[in-house]
C-alpha cells in the first residue's frame, strides 16, 4: 500500500479555502434571512416554517451528493464537480434573493424570498458534503490533524466576516440598514452580493489549484484494487434492497449512537431557535420594539413603519451579525483547548458542561434589557447601541462554548464504537440526528412563539435554553465505549 505524498501548508490551504467562501455564505444566511423574510412580509411565527428548508434540504441531499461522488471519477476530478456546481448555484440564489421585490409582477416578494433560500440551502449541501471528503481524500494520516485545523480555521474566519458584513457595510462604507414592509435594506442587499462574489471566487481557487488523486492512485493509498471498486458500485440495488439495507443498519446501531442522538436533539433543537428568533427578540428585548412592529397585517393597517423603528429593527438585524460573528470567535478560541480539556476531565464532563454553558447564555438573555445609549469601540468604527446590546456578548460565550462542543465532541464519542467497514454510512445515519430536531423545531417552534407566548420572541430563546440544558443532562446517560 502507497502512502500518500505530503502536503506543503499551502496545497491544504488549498484544499480547504473554498470552504472559507461557503461559510461566509452561510453565515450570512443564517444572520440574515430572518430579517430579509419579515421585511419581505412574515410574520414571526411562520420564520420557522420557511427555515425548515435547511435541516430537509441536508437530510435529502447531503447522503445523495456524498455517495454519487463516491462513484464519480472525470477529468474534473471526485469531489470538485460537486463542490462548483454548488457554488455556482448558491452564488446565483444569493444574488437574487435580496432582489425579491423585483420579481412582484410574477410571484409575491416572501414566495420568492423563500424559494431562494431553497436554493440556497440546498447548494450550500451540495457544496459541503464533498468538501469535507475532498480534505479526506487529499491529505495524508500524519496530516489530518493540521488539515481539519486550517479547515476549521477558515470555516470560522468565514463566519465571522460574512456575520459582521452588513454591519460594516453600514457603520464604515454608509449604507443604509432600513427598509420599509416589502424591500430589502441595501447594505443586506450589498452584503450578499460580496458575499456570492467571495464564495464563488474561494471554491473556483479550490478546483482549480487542487487536482484529484485518479481512481488507480486513489485506490492504491487505501490498498485496494480501483477495477474491483469499480465492479462493486457497477452492481445496482433495488431500492426496496437498499431500504432493507438501511432499516437493518439503524437497528442494528451501536448503544452510544442512540443516546447520543437524544444530546444532539436538545442541542439542535436550540440552536435552530436561535438562527431564527435572535433577531425578534433582541429587537422586542433590548431595543424596546413592540411586538406589533412584527405583525404585517397591523403593519399594513397603519401604513408602514415609522422611521424610528425601521431604525432601530436596522439596528438590531445588524446587531444580529455582530452577536453570531461574536459566538464563532469565541467557538474558534474554545476549540484550540477542548481537546486538552477532555483529556484532562473526560470528554463527557467537558461536553455536558459546554452544553451548559450555552443553555445558560440563553437563558440570561431574559436579564438583558437595559436601553441606555451606550458608545462602543469596535476597533474598525465606533457606534452607539443599547448597554443591553453590549450586555449580550457574555451570554455569546456560552453559545460559542456550547458551538465549539457541539461540532466536535458528539463525533470524538462516537468514532471509536463504530466498526470500521461501516464508519461512512452510520456517519450518514448520524446526520439525521442534526436534521431532524431541526425540522421538529420548525414545525412547533412558531405555533408555540404565537399560541403561548404571544409572539414575544424573548420567551422562546428562553425555551431554547431549557432544551440546552437538558442536553447538558442528557449527557449523563451516554456510555462510552470504555466505560
């Protein structure tokens, strides 16, 4: 068996910087979208609904992409056909998204808004799967670990500018951040149009300064022989076959998968909330905007929104940005010592109290209301904000806390008891558990937003903190595999 060749830093930087363009892409989405859908019309408890076009399009087409590009060998290479068919088909939902009101004379701004996001969504699937394989395939065992941490790195990187864009493009370039019910303010709108340029021109760096291994030099790093291979993925199941296949794997799933997948409920659950409700509720909270400010149809009765509180709704979305680029640093700092920490306490210890820390980061936002103008540095301008706003940076590093924890230790447990032959599919399988209560949220999270809390946005971030923490006890049931 060959050994693969070694890397220089700049071939993996290579490798992984498109990955910096899809974070940036989608850490604009997630900051973002909930402002451009209700300045588009949606009242708050149907955000969740159009969100739940996220977690359905990665449980669809996150397994398709992974085992098609499993199969596909071209002179464009494994994964890299995949990788720049998603990017350009998220560039072009990006760029037309924000432009909503201009398609009114054919379908309505939030339908419209709504099936980009679609697109969106669904690019940003099928450019992630084979790029996390692409690392995978590329870079050497003795390498990994310096390829997934310049992986991670610029994942990070990405989601912090891509959060904090609009905010720049207001407080430093002068763009204005209002818009009125139906339109899209422009420095959101100009933000996603950098944003589609930097994802594209990232991932086109990527295909082009990155050659694929072909099937014989692949197969021959793993052992194998590429015409059996071949052979092997020539034979086609019937799909009542492959459904048998895969009914008989989740039986038959290790102890700790299943307990786990009741952590990964909790955790989801709860950060699907946040992508979502932050906006309302610190608009609601700290920037003291009344709920009535959110209904379309009151909006609409009176004839538009004032300029004050366009104002502070403009505020508070870019706001939004900060707080999310703030909680992804903060998951960037936690993540150089959560692997020291585990070792030292036990990756259950470390991972139930991070969960912790994140439920009660939310929970504390029910404390943080003070709306004295308060003048903040933020080293490339200066803005004055709610002391509140400022405030919501502690509670930020419990979120990025429990982030950090969350995209690494369900893994770490669960790598070592699954067996070697079937590592890729139940890696698969996992992923419904990230998807799935997701979908749940979606689907309750509104209703429970309108029919008992009566649509005070504050209160379902509270409730994404008891989910938090019950993840957090969850933890306690899970059996390692040494254990």
């Amino acid at each position: 068996m060959k050994n693969k060749p070694q890397l220089s830093f700049w071939q993996i930087w290579n490798v992984s910087f498109g990955f910096l363009g899809v974070q940036f892409g989608f850490a604009l989405q997630n900051a973002n979208v909930s402002r451009i859908l209700s300045d588009l019309g949606a009242d708050l408890h149907s955000l969740s609904l159009f969100w739940l076009v996220a977690p359905i399009m990665g449980l669809l087409i996150q397994p398709l992409v992974g085992a098609a590009s499993d199969k596909t060998w071209n002179k464009f290479g494994r994964r890299n056909p995949y990788i720049l068919i998603g990017a350009i088909c998220a560039t072009v939902g990006m760029l037309l998204m924000p432009n909503a009101p201009l398609f009114v004379s054919v379908i309505t701004p939030m339908i419209f808004g709504a099936m980009m996001l679609a697109v969106m969504d669904a690019s940003f699937n099928i450019a992630f799967q084979p790029f996390r394989a692409l690392v995978s395939d590329m870079v050497p065992d003795n390498q990994m670990n310096k390829g997934y941490a310049i992986q991670a790195f610029l994942i990070n990187i990405g989601a912090v500018i891509g959060s904090i864009l609009p905010f720049v493009l207001t407080n430093v370039v002068g763009l204005e951040n209002t818009s009125q019910q139906g339109s899209i303010a422009p420095s959101v709108v100009w933000a996603f149009y950098i944003g589609a340029t930097v994802l594209l021109g990232s991932v086109l760096w990527t295909v082009f300064k990155t050659k694929e291994y072909s099937p014989k030099e692949y197969y021959e790093f793993k052992g194998m022989d590429a015409e059996e291979v071949a052979k092997e993925q020539a034979i086609e199941k019937s799909i009542i076959e492959k459904l048998t296949d895969f009914v008989g794997l989740m039986k038959t799933m290790p102890e700790v998968m299943k307990r786990l997948a009741l952590v990964q409920f909790f955790s989801w659950f709860s950060l699907f909330i946040m992508w979502v409700y932050t906006m309302p509720a610190i608009a609601q909270q700290v920037w003291g905007i009344d709920v009535k400010w959110f209904d379309p149809v009151y909006i609409s009765s009176v004839g538009g929104i004032p300029n004050d509180i366009a104002a502070a709704k403009g505020a508070a979305g870019d706001w939004v940005g900060i707080l999310f680029a703030a909680y992804s640093l903060f998951a960037a700092f936690f993540s150089i010592v959560i692997a020291k920490l585990a070792n030292t306490f036990g990756r259950k210890a470390v991972y139930s109290f991070s969960l912790l820390a994140g439920g009660l980061g939310y929970l504390s936002f029910m404390f943080i209301n003070n709306p004295e103008p308060t003048l903040v540095n933020l080293l490339i301008t200066e803005i004055t904000v709610p002391q509140g706003a400022v405030t919501l940076f502690i509670p930020m590093m419990g979120v990025g806390i429990a982030w950090a924890a969350i995209l690494a230790m369900p893994y770490t447990i669960l790598a070592g008891a699954l067996p070697a032959n079937k590592t890729g599919v139940y890696m698969g399988i996992f992923n419904f558990t990230i998807a799935a209560p997701q979908i749940i949220s979606g689907i309750f999270a509104g209703w429970i937003l309108n029919s008992v809390f009566e649509n005070q946005a504050i209160n379902i971030i509270i409730l994404a903190g008891v989910s938090m923490v019950l993840g957090a006890v969850s933890v306690y049931f899970v059996k390692e595999k040494s254990q």
